[in-house]
C-alpha cells in the first residue's frame, strides 16, 4: 500500500552521472587551449627528464643513485641496497622502463610540491583557506584514483601527461597537509618571539617556521612521492610508458613472469625513493653539533617546568588565534 | 612624564566586543559578562604608570589577564580599548611598518618558556633582534656576544639551545631581550618554569643587571615573592583589573583590599617590611644635663629599664640605665652625662625586619632608628618588631 507518489520519490534517479559527462565535454571543448598548453609544456619537461635519467648507461645511473643515497643516509646499507637492486632490474631488461617511471614520479612530485606546500603555507596562516580546502582534500584523496586516470586522459589524450596530472591530483594533498600541520605545530611562543622583536611577516615565516617545519614538510613530500609512484603505475593503463605499462601488458598477456619483473621494478624503485626522502627528512641530521649537554644546572624537562607554572586560564588560552593573527596583520 | 603610560587598557576575547564594553562600563564583573554576552573581559581598564628605570612587576594568579596586558604593550595582542604610550607615542595607533620599527629599537621581551629559535646558536639567537634590525653581521654578533658575556654565557655562542640546561637557556632569552638595547624590555613569567634554586640564581642575575643597566622593565609573576624581591612597585592584577598599585612594602602594609590582604598574608613580611613599619616615636628622651633622680623616677612610673638620652641635635649619645642611674645616685652624681652606657642597638630606618630580629634579643631599651648621622627617628620596641611581623596593628604597648 505505498504511497504512489512515496514510491515515485524513493524511484527518482539523479541523473549526476550524465550531467558529470556533460560537464567534462563542455569543459574539454571550452578549455582546450588550456588544456593543449598543459599537454605541450608537462609534456616537454616530462621528455626531458626522460632523457636525462635514460641517455647515461644504467651503471653510471645506478651509481649516482647509490651516491645519493650515500649523502643522504651516512651510512652503507642504502647504498649496497640500492646498487644491487638497480642492477637487478637492468639484468631484468627493465631499466629503462624504471628510469621512464621515475621520470613520471619526478615531475609529478615536483608539481605536486610547487603547488602544494604554498597551499598549506596559506591554510597555516588562514583559518578561511584551511576550512576550505580541507574537505576538497579529502575529495582528492578518497575518489578511487582510476577516475583521475579517466578524466585525464579525456583532458590530455593518452600518454605521460594524464599520467603525470592524474598523480599530482592523487598525491598533492599530503604536501598541503603536512606543510600546514607543520607550521601549526611550531611552538606559538617561538613565532610571539620573533613578532615580538620586530620580523617581517616574511621573515617569519622563512627564518623560523618553515625551518621548524621542515621535518613535516619532508615527510609531506615523502608521502607524495609514494603516492604518485603508485598513480604513475596505474597510469600504464592510459598509456603512460614505463613499469606500469610493462605490468599492465603483462596483465593482459597473462605474462606471470614479466608482470614479476615489472612489479619487482617498482618494488626497488618505491623502496630506494622511500628510504632516501626519509632520511633527508629526519630532523637536524648533521646541523647540529655534538657536545655533552651542561650538568651545571640541572635541565628541565617541560613536563617538569609546567608543574609549577600554572598556564594562564581562561582568556590566555584562547588567544593564541588571535594573536598570531593581530601579530601578522 | 613616565616612559610608558598605559589608560583604559582593555581586552576581550570573543567575536562582538563591543556589548562586553557597554557591559564593562556598566561595572559588571568579568564572569557576568561572560554569562550574559559569551565575551571574555580578559583585561579591563588598566590604568598603568611606568618610570624609566624602573623594574615594574605586574602580579596576579592565572587568568587574572597579566600576560594579555603585557602582550598588549607590544600588540602581540591586540587590544580591544584603551591606549599604550611610549615616550608620548601612541603604541596603539602606528601601523605595522611603525610597531615593527618600534619593536625592534624599543621593545624587547623575554618569554615564559624561553621561546628560543632551536635552529639557530646561542650565538644566533641573541644576535636575533639585531638581525632582524639588518644591522650586518660583524657588529650583530660582536653586540649578541657582549650581551652573553653580560649574563655569563659568552663561551657557549656556538651551542645550540637544546645543549643547554633550562637557566642557561632562559640566560639566552635574556641576552637576546639585552642585545638590542631596547628601552623597554617585557619579561613574561621568565622564571617561572625554572626550577627554585635556579630561579633564585636568575633573580639576583636579574637584579645585578638591573642595578648596572638601569632598564625600564615590565615584568610578569605569579609569584609574590619573587615580586617583593625584584620589584621596585608592584601591581596586583585580579580577574583582569588593577587591585593595587605600590611598592612591596606599602602593598604588605597596607594591602587594598581582603584579596591583596589575603594573597600577601604568607609572604615573608620579614624581608619586605623596613623598621619604619615597627617603628615608633620615643615616648621620651632625655638630654645628658638631667639629673639621674629625675631620670629614674620617671622609668619607675613607666616601668622601663632604660631610656635614650641625646645630645641638642638630637642624636643619641648612650642609654641611661635604671641600675647605672641608681649607683650614680648614691656616688653623688648631679647629673646624668657621665652615667651613659652603649647598651643599645641602631638600625637605619630601611633596615629589613629580618634584620633587626637579631638585634631585639640583647638590650634593655628598644632598636634606636636612625639617620646618617646618627639623628634618633623613632625607636622600635620588641612588641612592635614581633606585631609588625605577625600582620597585627602594631597598638602594643611596650
């Protein structure tokens, strides 16, 4: 006995889908121009980023990975690690389809960060943006990352460039949140101090927040990295060169061992990339000199020091908004 | 003229300030301001005078809005109403070009927790206000070395602030508020997260530099004690407002209200209060021409066992002593002149009460009071010395 027009109203389907589908062909019309823009510069700087990693042998390459990887971890693991691993994949025949990944991850993460740590800079410093941005984050993140492929390859056609676009849309939001998160989380006190001795908003922000924020904003990019890695993988299925498009023709092929060899390039690849941005990130390595701390007075833990120091309730805790704010203006 | 006049300095928290105000001006209590608008009246009114020079304590307990007055000083908070000015300039009107100016050549400040820059040296960090001020390098660290050397910490310029025991640290803070030889220099709570001894150190750093440099300095506590000890006036700050203005000792003595009276009921009243605050004027002296009959009849009928005698300017030239006077009586002696002994103790009439404690125990006459030149103010009597010390109106008789 349900209501005819109940029934009709649960019935109603929103037809979200087509009206999507015709929004994305009334913006691919309209912007092409744009879009042709995005595909020739992406594109070009893609090529050449190619080329640079492709051009020298994988030897020479192999060995300017385990150099870096030297620098950055000050020890000898990484390095063993890494030049056995590349030799590896070039014994698998897969070298050059890694270094075309790379390359794809390479400008993807840098576009990625161009974009994204300036965004967080702004939701640090605004309380607007932050709200604002958060929610279309989360969009980003959580929409499974084969719509982004889709649409890309609609914007860009086939090939490295949605690959590249598809990842830095997948993978940019770690860069906004953790640069925001990392600037939130310098200690309120420190920042009072250099407003207090008369910075500039700019010096602020480059003399003391960003630098204290540099171990999060690390991690950020680590995670953009990873991130786009993995879109970079996926994008073998629209066309993008490289181990993703080797593991996708193996797929295809039922090929059990060439999708092995592909999966255990990117296995390498997102191991080195990972342990190398990881210990870049890790916090003073190296800048701050070694000496036995003073036991002339005793140290304090802050835990310790807050026990005597009551915080000031009410009206002092609620300022620190305000302040930062009133500061900057 | 003061260095810094602050009037009608106010602050609230909260989105629509302007009905706490009408509120506020209607001499309603923060609390039932926050009930009926939802506004926290952190500050309001303070009305401040500070002398150049001076090392001005503001005091109250947490939430009383101490650290929002003093970050109002320097607009790390805005305030909501009222004015700031320095040297006749109007804080509270420049721009933000102006206040960076001003923050850099006259206001400095020291923070609760040391707010030091974990990035940079010590060396660095005291060099800060000075960098900031683009000054170049050479003369910056030459100047940020001068101010360790000042607070004893001239051969750690190159340690990073973590490598630090939390007093040295805050020894930085305090060179870094130095170097730049602000004219004013704000210290929220600087001790405060110090461990005792090592805030008693700080303390006497404090006063040391203070005695030398001559700062005008604002300095926030919660501690009174610590106000009594550094402070040349305090005041006392209750749930935003100013409850009394004064030197320790005239807070102690004359506290304004049942909050004041309260709050310095367990400060060590021996350390603040001076013998003029035990003192009182000699009920009567006698010159070294009288004649011991008279002298003596008169300890008889007051039952005392000794009284000052001074010469005709007044100043004390020995006790006369009831035994003394008898004995001299018998010898046959007319006047008192040469029956005077040095049985009495004399303090200067700043002299702590702690002090004279010491001196109460041995002598029959009460502590002479006097000047430099030996002129007797006033005289305190043990009964006055132990009153004064127990925070009860001295109306003893002795």
């Amino acid at each position: 006995m349900l209501n005819p027009l109940l029934a009709q109203a649960l019935n109603v389907e929103l037809p979200l889908g087509d009206a999507a589908d015709t929004g994305v062909r009334w913006v691919i019309d309209t912007f092409d121009w744009l879009f042709s823009a995005i595909r020739f510069i992406v594109g070009g700087i893609v090529d050449y980023t190619e080329l640079a990693l492709i051009t020298p042998s994988p030897l020479i390459m192999t060995a300017v990975f385990a150099g870096i990887a030297l620098v950055a971890t000050r020890s000898w693991g990484l390095p063993v690690f890494t030049i056995v691993a590349f030799l590896l994949v070039d014994a698998m025949g897969m070298f050059a389809f890694a270094m075309q990944t790379l390359a794809l991850v390479f400008v993807a993460t840098v576009l990625a960060v161009i974009i994204g740590v300036p965004l967080g800079i702004l939701a640090a410093r605004n309380e607007r943006v932050s709200t604002t941005i958060k929610p279309i984050l989360d969009f980003m993140q959580t929409m499974p990352s084969f719509v982004y492929l889709l649409l890309a390859v609609f914007f860009f056609r086939i090939g490295r460039v949605p690959g590249v676009m598809s990842a830095l849309i997948f993978a940019m939001p770690p860069a906004v949140r953790l640069t925001e998160l990392g600037i939130r989380q310098v200690d309120a006190e420190v920042v009072e101090a250099a407003h207090a001795f008369g910075a500039r908003p700019r010096e602020v922000l480059t003399g003391v927040q960003l630098p204290l924020a540099r171990a999060s904003i690390l991690a950020g990019i680590n995670q953009v990295i990873m991130l786009s890695l993995s879109m970079v993988v996926i994008a073998g299925l629209g066309g993008a060169p490289g181990l993703g498009a080797e593991v996708v023709r193996a797929v295809t092929r039922m090929d059990i061992g060439m999708g092995i060899e592909g999966g255990l390039g990117v296995v390498a690849l997102a191991i080195y990339l990972d342990r190398v941005t990881a210990a870049f990130g890790r916090e003073g390595r190296g800048r701050r000199k070694e000496g036995p701390a003073s036991t002339d007075e005793q140290s304090l833990s802050d835990d310790d020091a807050d026990d005597d120091t009551p915080a000031e309730g009410g009206g002092d805790t609620s300022t620190t908004a305000t302040t930062t704010s009133g500061a900057t203006s | 003229m003061p260095k810094l006049r602050v009037r009608g300095l106010t602050k609230v928290f909260g989105p629509h300030p302007r009905r706490a105000l009408e509120l506020m001006e209607q001499g309603m209590s923060r609390s039932d301001i926050l009930e009926r608008t939802g506004q926290l009246l952190a500050v309001a009114e303070v009305d401040l005078d500070i002398d150049e020079g001076e090392l001005f304590v503001v005091m109250g307990l947490s939430g009383s809005g101490k650290s929002t007055v003093i970050r109002m000083l320097n607009r790390l908070i805005e305030p909501t109403a009222g004015t700031v000015e320095l040297d006749g300039e109007r804080i509270d009107q420049l721009s933000p070009a102006e206040l960076r100016s001003m923050r850099q050549r006259k206001l400095s400040m020291v923070f609760q927790h040391f707010a030091l820059f974990p990035h940079r040296t010590v060396g660095e960090n005291a060099a800060y206000g000075l960098k900031v001020q683009g000054i170049d390098e050479d003369e910056a660290r030459e100047r940020a070395l001068h101010a360790l050397d000042t607070v004893g910490l001239g051969d750690r310029v190159d340690a990073y602030p973590h490598e630090l025991s939390g007093g040295m640290q805050q020894r930085v803070g305090l060179a870094r508020g130095l170097a730049t030889e602000a004219d004013i220099l704000l210290m929220d709570e600087p001790f405060s997260a110090l461990d005792p001894l090592i805030r008693r150190d700080m303390q006497d750093l404090l006063a040391e530099l203070q005695a030398e440099l001559n700062r005008t300095i604002v300095f926030i506590t919660h501690d009174l004690n610590e106000a009594m000890r550094l402070g040349d006036r305090i005041c006392v700050l209750k749930d935003g407002r100013v409850v009394q203005v004064g030197t320790g000792a005239e807070i102690i003595d004359n506290p304004a209200n049942q909050y004041v009276a309260d709050f310095v009921s367990d400060v060590d009243r021996s350390r603040v209060l001076t013998a003029v605050h035990a003192m009182r004027k000699p009920r009567r002296t006698f010159s070294p021409k009288d004649s011991p009959r008279e002298v003596l009849d008169w300890l008889d009928e007051q039952e005392f066992n000794g009284v000052y005698v001074l010469d005709s300017e007044g100043r004390v030239l020995g006790v006369a002593r009831d035994d003394r006077l008898a004995a001299g009586l018998r010898s046959g002696a007319t006047t008192i002149e040469n029956l005077l002994i040095e049985d009495y103790a004399s303090a200067q009439h700043d002299t702590l009460l702690s002090e004279l404690a010491g001196l109460a125990a041995h002598h029959t006459v009460p502590i002479a009071v006097t000047d430099e030149t030996g002129k007797l103010f006033g005289v305190v009597p043990r009964a006055h010395l132990l009153a004064a010390l127990s925070n009860e109106e001295a109306e003893v008789d002795a």
